[in-house]
C-alpha cells in the first residue's frame, strides 16, 4: 500500500509539477520573464472568464433556463 501512495508523489513531484518548478526557477534567473508568463496565465483566464459570461447572457436572453419556483420540489 505505501508504494501505491509513493507512485502518487513520484507522479505529482517529477511529473504534473514540472512547469511550477520551472516558473520558480525562472523567477530566480529573471524576475521579469516570470512575471511575464504569469501575466499571460492571468490574460487568458479573464478571457474565459468574458467567454464564459457572455455564453450565460446569451442563454439568459433566449429564456432557455427554467426559472420557475416549482422547478425544484423543495421550493
């Protein structure tokens, strides 16, 4: 049972982490091409954001959800 768990860190640390351990080693070579790539992340994820506000307003405006009070049995 303990392998199981250490093929979940071995699986985590060398694997799924590798692009933090690479942010983190950027930022000691040049703080500003970290903070960069950081930026980019936080572009994209107001524009899903957008994206995604804008797919419920357009959902919204075709009347498409069931607003009704008796919609679930608790109400």
């Amino acid at each position: 049972m303990k392998d199981f768990f250490y093929a979940i860190q071995d699986l985590f640390v060398d694997v799924l982490f590798l692009p933090y351990d690479a942010l983190r080693a950027l930022e000691l070579e040049n703080w500003f091409a970290a903070n960069f790539i950081s930026w980019i992340f936080i572009i994209i994820g107001i524009v899903a954001m957008v994206y995604w506000m804008l797919q419920l307003k357009k959902y919204s405006d075709n009347n498409e959800e069931n607003k009704s009070i008796s919609s679930h049995s608790y109400l």
